[in-house]
C-alpha cells in the first residue's frame, strides 16, 4: 500500500503526468484497448470482468491496488449477506468456489473443520445444501478471485492510478480513453467504475453527491443528521466528560470530540460515515503476531475509552466475529472502537498522496488502539488479559506487515445518476424501475461524529440500523449516469442512491451482483452500438435472469 503512494508522489514530484490530449490520439499504447475498460479492482470490479469474458468481450482491468477483492479479500470475511436466497449469479459462485475451498481437508490448517461451529448469521457459515461458504479467510477470498482471473486470462493492469487532472477524454458524450499516471492510455467502447471512490465517475463530469442529504431532499425519514437516535450499541450508555479534567469545559477536550455544533436534527452535511480496518485476528499462538506498538503512539488519543472502562463497559471482544482457523473478522463495536470518527469527511474528494495521509492515520490509530488496551495499566484486568492472547494472523496480508491492505470505505462519493434509490424504495413505499438485482441488509450507516450534547457529555451521532423489512430491487437506472453527462459509463459502487439507501446497498455481495448486471448492460449496449441508457430492459432482464441473477421477489 505504502508503496503504490510512493510512487505516485514521486510522479507528482517529477512532473510526470500524461495528459489525456498527448495519449488519445493512437500514438500512444495501441495494445491497450479492448471492449470493456473497468476500472477497479474491487469484488465488483474483478465479477464484471468476469461476466464480459463469459459473454464474448475483451476487457481490461485497470486497477490502482495490487490486491484483487477489495474489501471482500481485505478483512471483511464475515459476510454481511442479509437474506442469502437473493444473492445469485457470479455472486453466488464466489460463495460456491469458497465452500469448494473449505470442504477440503487442507483449508483447515489451525483447527478441525469440526471445531468451527459453522455459524453465522441465521445460516451455516458452510452451508452444504447450497454448497456455498459465507464467512472465509482474507487469503482464500484473494484466491478466488486470482484464480478466476488467470482461468479466464483475464488481463489485470495493477498499480495503474487514474490521473484524476485530465485523465479522461470524452467525444460526443462518450469517453473514449482514460489515461493513468503512468502515461498509459486506454481505450474501450464501454467503461465501468468499479472503485469505491467514484475517480472515473468523477473525473468523467458525471454528478454525485458527498455526506448526507437532508431528509426532506428524498422525502425519508432516516437521512440527514440523526441527534437522539440510538439504534446500536455504538453510543455512550454512561455520561462521559469530554474534558481533559471531567466537568471543567476550560481544561479543553480529551481527543477524539469535536467542540462543533452537530448540526439540526434531519439537515443535510457533507460528512461521512467512519471507517476503519476490518482485521484479521488470532488468539492460536502458532499464528499470532503481537500486537505492535505504532511509530508515534500516543495514549491520551484513548481517554474517552478509559473512561467508558471505568465506567464499567465489559463488550470489548462482542465483534471478534469468528472465522475458519482460530481467526477474526474483528470490526468496530461500542462507543470507542476501531471506526476513526471524523477523520474521514476530505477523503472521498482529496487527492491521492492525501488519501494515503488519511489511511496511514486510520492505521495509527487503530493499532494504537489495539496496543492500549493489551498495554495500558487504565484498562480493567479481566479485559487486558484477554487482550493479549490475541494478536495479528502471521498468514494474513503478508507484505503488509499482517495489516489488511485495503481500508473500510463504507462511503465516499455516490452518484446522481438516471435514477436515484433511496429509504422509500428500500422499504417498498414506492416501486423500484427495471430492477438488476437486490440487497436486504438493514440500511446501515456507522457513526458520523462525535460531538458534545447540551449536557456537557460527549455522544456519538449517525450510528442507524433500519430493517428493510425484507429482500428490495435495485434499479438499473441507479448504475448509470443521466444520457446528457455520459453514455457508455457504469457505476455500480459508487450507485446513484441517497446516504441512507446506500447504506444497504454497500455490501460487497450486493456490489458483486451489481457489478454483473453492469457488465451484462454493457455487453448488450457495445452488441447494439447503443447507449447504456438506451440498453432494452426487458433484453436485459432475461439475459440476467438466464444467467442466474435475482431481480425481484
């Protein structure tokens, strides 16, 4: 990771970056076009590559990580599926080739395959009957996904970054080339953004929206800022001073606490929710590594977890969720844990060398939160010693110091497309167009901030958890932009939805179907010589349908 940022300020630095002008006019790299151009190397962006090649087109990935999968290879093993009969398609056979793994006596280095307990989430993590795996190793998931890549001879272009200055060219609404840091060009008849970011989205002109709507922009109820609701347990259940010295406001604030006013109930802002690293733990002493100490360390970042120990919180292990071999997926739980609220909100718009500043201060302080509670004499006994019977998994994310590569973007920019999903069609209040697929987790949104109430204690805002009551299709129109901003783009990350639709529709299975459904579309756009916009729906259905994909209950 460290070393992709490297190089790209050394490009900066040298003044080497390509404009689209002195590459499009096919001088350049001629072997590098092909019918679809995907940029990403995300679950999304590896599936649709997948469903071009199956479907007779050429593709390039254009990929800025050195790692395939995303944040299903990155950390997150403990899928957040929802309701697993609508997860179809290539989806599906990612969870098939999963189970394929596990069903071997060799996948079960540090435990018997009978002592997992094959839970997980209101299914059996191996579920034989449907022969398919839901919770899995980061390394396994990687796997998969290589060797998808290599049977397919799908081409992959790594640690190829988008000059986000002028690195697309468009012609009579169309792009025809994106050229990346290194001065490649690439050409492509269809072009899908599969990043987390939205870079090609954006620098295609294509609208989008970053932070929150205000309720009254969709009409929803659970958009916009949420002081006084309560729906998880990420919240302050004690009073806890945000103040250097508890109850004197002129000490000034322990770290952590924002002095500014959270904003009117239900108005819209450009924050965003928190994110963190999903890491891959282990209490099994053959395979743990300490925990280490983080260059910099600095205990006072952790007061405001002090305190809620003294007060007698006692769920600091409620998230070490358990995957196959004695391993976690371990992700945030409580009022202080592992998601960086507030350190995020430049993210999604800010270049790259500041992105690597943002992820490398994420990085800092979750370790330096792990280091605090296996070391500092302030956190309670029972909890600390525990503490240090886990550790980093030595098998995991091996040329990253056991530390996962890619960082919990659970929101960046999200686009205003042909049709913009939001909480009434999550909640079936109003009909969803020409559906490609669906989602049925609860529309979920981490914290946003952490603020001081009237009060005089701290609490945290933006943590909802809202039932779908049930399975809901996504749009088609929700993956492409309006016909006048661009025709041959598909966006089916960073999908045209508002905060709180979206916070559903980012599960990565979801991102995996949509992804599909992207490729397919385009497929048939580059088939016809038409725009994605004007693909034919009920073509497009079958075609999905035929192909294994669930659109609708």
């Amino acid at each position: 990771m460290k070393k992709i940022y490297t190089f790209i300020l050394l490009m900066s630095v040298t003044g080497l970056l390509f404009s689209c002008s002195e590459n499009s006019s096919g001088k350049g790299d001629t072997g590098n076009s092909a019918d679809i151009i995907i940029y990403g190397g995300t679950s999304s962006g590896i599936i649709s590559a997948v469903e071009a090649v199956r479907s007779g087109k050429s593709v390039i990935v254009v990929s800025p990580d050195m790692h395939l999968g995303g944040l299903t290879a990155g950390g997150l093993g403990w899928t957040d599926t929802g309701n697993k009969a609508v997860i179809g398609g290539l989806a599906r056979e990612f969870y098939h080739r999963v189970y394929q793994h596990y069903n071997t006596d060799e996948a079960w280095k540090w435990q018997k395959k009978s002592e997992y307990g094959n839970k997980g989430q209101g299914t059996p993590a191996l579920d034989g009957e449907n022969r398919t795996m839901w919770i899995f190793e980061p390394h396994v998931a990687e796997k998969v996904y290589e060797d998808l890549v290599k049977e397919l001879k799908i081409r992959v272009d790594r640690d190829e970054w988008l000059d986000r200055e002028g690195g697309v060219v468009k012609k009579d609404g169309k792009i025809t080339s994106i050229t990346t840091l290194s001065g490649k060009t690439y050409s492509g008849k269809v072009f899908i953004d599969a990043t987390y970011e939205g870079d090609l989205m954006a620098t295609a002109d294509v609208s989008y929206h970053v932070g929150r709507e205000s309720s009254d922009t969709y009409g929803e109820e659970w958009n916009g800022v949420q002081t006084g609701v309560l729906h998880h347990k990420h919240w302050f259940e004690a009073d806890i001073s945000p103040y250097k010295v508890p109850g004197d406001p002129s000490s000034g604030l322990v770290p952590r606490v924002s002095g500014e006013d959270p904003g009117e109930k239900y108005s819209g802002d450009q924050k965003i929710q928190a994110y963190c690293f999903r890491t891959c733990l282990t209490n099994h002493p053959e395979n743990r590594v300490s925990f280490p100490k983080p260059e910099g360390y600095d205990s006072t970042q952790y007061e405001l977890l002090a305190r809620v120990f003294q007060a007698g919180w006692k769920d600091w292990f409620n998230k070490f969720d358990p995957i196959p071999n004695r391993k976690t997926d371990t992700n945030n739980h409580g009022p202080f844990s592992s998601d960086n609220i507030g350190m995020n909100y430049d993210y999604p718009e800010a270049s790259y060398q500041r992105r690597q500043e943002i992820i490398e201060e994420h990085e800092q302080y979750q370790k330096g939160l792990y280091w605090f509670v296996a070391n500092d004499p302030r956190v309670p006994e029972d909890i600390q010693s525990e503490m240090r019977e886990w550790g980093l998994s030595k098998d995991e994310f091996t040329d990253n110091g056991n530390w996962p590569h890619q960082i919990y973007v659970r929101e960046a920019r999200r686009m205003i497309g042909d049709f913009v999903m939001t909480e009434n069609e999550l909640l079936k209040k109003a009909p969803t167009p020409k559906p490609v697929g669906m989602g049925s987790y609860t529309m979920d949104s981490h914290n946003v901030q952490r603020y001081i109430k009237p009060d005089g204690f701290v609490q945290n805002e933006g943590d909802i958890g809202v039932s779908t009551k049930g399975p809901y299709s996504i749009s088609y129109g929700s993956l492409i932009p309006r016909k006048d901003e661009c025709e041959n783009l598909l966006v089916p990350v960073c999908v045209s939805a508002s905060h709180i639709a979206f916070g559903s529709i980012r599960m990565e299975p979801v991102f995996m179907i949509l992804g599909q459904s992207a490729a397919a579309a385009a497929t048939l756009a580059i088939d016809q010589g038409i725009a994605v916009q004007d693909v034919n729906y009920d073509e497009l259905k079958k075609v999905l349908e035929d192909k294994g994909q669930v659109l609708e209950e």
